[in-house]
C-alpha cells in the first residue's frame, strides 16, 4: 500500500497515537455494535440505513466492508484519504425522509458528523472494561485524533466541536433532542433477528457453521445484544430506554478481565486485524 499522500490530502493519525494502538486491536470489534446502534439512533441516520443499507440481506458482507473501511481510515496511509471520498460519493444519493418526517440527505453535516463523533464516547466508554481507562491525557490525544479521523473523511471542523469541552455539550444535547430508539436500534439488539450464517472463510468452516447454526444463533444473538448495550456509554442507553442492571454490569465486568488477560498475550497475527498488522509491519521496518 502506498504511504505517500497528495499534498491537499488529510493525513491518518499518526502511527504511535492513541488510535494506532487500540484501533485494530481485535478487541474492538467488540465495540462496533454500540457504536453502530447510537449511530442509527439518529433520525436521519436510521432511516438511511433503514431504507438504503444491505444490513438485513448482506450482513456478513456489510460489516465486512464496514470493518475495512474504519480500519483505511487509521492505517490506510494515501488510500485513508480514498477512503473518505469513496463514501462521500457513496452517500450523495442518500437522502428521504428521516424517522420522524423530516427531508434529510445522508451529506447534511449535522448527520454525516454524529454517524463519526458516535465512535469516540464508545471507544472511550469501552476501554474501562476491555482494556485500561484512559487517562485524562490519552481522551485528549483520542479525541485529536479522532478529529482527525474526521478530516480525512471530509468533515469540516467547523461540523465538530473542536475540543473535549465543547464535545460533551453536544454530545449530550443530542441525546436529548435527537436520539432515540426505532426500528433499525431494535432490530440491532433484538435475539430474534434472523441472521444468516456466515457466508465467508474457508469452505470447510462455512458449511460447519451452516450446520450448526440453528444452535449457536440464538447464544450469538444473545452475546451480541449483551456487549451492545453493555458499551454503550450509560447516558446513551437512558436515551434509548434501555434496561441495564447491576447483575449484568458485574457479568460484564468479569468478562472484561477474561478479555484483558488473554488478548495482550496472543500472538500479533491473531491481536491485530490484517490492515493493522500490516501497518505496524511497515512501520517497523
């Protein structure tokens, strides 16, 4: 993959920052259903992901192109700044009526901007169990980088609030005015969906998987809506009226230190998804 970039072109986060660490990590795949259930929460976002997106047909193909997509983003180096304009293309002819009535278009700032700023309370949020809280210091360089994150996928600063201070405001006012629960959030955590088996991967593992999925979806559905509200940050789940009791913050706690003490101790090839991998591979060199 080619490291230089066109000079007008944003640049990824830097190599060593707070992103670079965590974000290919495979423990963040662990957090990609919250990120995604709050992202759709809104209005707008939900009805084009409702009306526009492959979710329900193509799953597995979905989240498959979603994942490499984030991952461009942080170690993309020439092709993050691709990246950002391939969905920007990918989303001009997405627009209706939101959820509550209202035009909307995919582009609007206000929308485009909540679908990125809905990873960084995530991020942060899940760290306490999966990893390590971050310190006051490493929020600050996150969200930077975050911002950054922003740029290469076209968003203007001035769509985001610049600083930690100015986020939280937003970012609770939103969950007040804006977000809350509808289909597609309930579609997302519910253990009825019926998800297809996975349809990648060695042929071998398919049609294993396929046997047995009548047994394993109904546990999958139930894991995945766990750690989807579990990671939602707490304000985000009041705004989505979502129960979350003390028995299951302590069930969560516990698996949280299961994560922390096997992943920093497996090897690179299975910690860190392959764009990461690759990334980190050429850095070191």
């Amino acid at each position: 993959m080619i490291e230089s970039r066109s000079p007008s072109a944003p640049a990824p986060p830097p190599p060593g920052g707070v992103l670079w660490s965590l974000a290919g990590d495979v423990r963040m795949l662990l957090t990609l259903p919250a990120a995604l259930t709050l992202q759709v929460a809104h209005p707008a976002v939900g009805a084009g992901v409702d009306e526009h997106s492959v979710f329900r047909t193509d799953p597995w193909g979905r989240g498959e192109r979603s994942l490499r997509s984030l991952q461009l983003w942080v170690y993309g180096g020439e092709a993050a700044a691709e990246e950002g304009r391939r969905l920007r293309r990918l989303h001009r002819t997405i627009q209706g009526a939101d959820t509550r009535g209202r035009p909307y278009h995919a582009l609007t700032p206000t929308n485009y901007a909540w679908v990125h700023a809905t990873g960084y309370p995530v991020f942060a949020h899940s760290q306490k169990y999966l990893n390590r809280p971050l310190t006051e210091a490493q929020e600050r360089q996150l969200y930077a980088e975050w911002l950054q994150v922003g740029r290469v996928l076209g968003i203007h600063d001035r769509d985001m609030p610049q600083t930690i201070e100015e986020f939280w405001p937003y970012y609770r006012k939103m969950l007040g005015d804006e977000i809350a629960s509808n289909t597609v959030v309930e579609e997302l955590i519910s253990v009825e969906a019926k998800v297809p088996a996975p349809d990648r991967g060695p042929l071998p593992v398919r049609l294993l998987l396929r046997l047995c999925w009548p047994v394993l979806l109904p546990r999958i559905s139930r894991f995945r809506r766990f750690v989807t509200i579990g990671f939602l940050p707490p304000d985000a789940r009041d705004a989505l009226g979502l129960e979350w009791t003390d028995a299951q913050e302590r069930k969560l706690r516990r698996f949280g230190r299961v994560v922390r003490a096997v992943v920093p101790v497996l090897p690179e090839r299975l910690r860190y998804l392959p764009l990461a991998r690759e990334a980190r591979a050429r850095h070191r060199r």
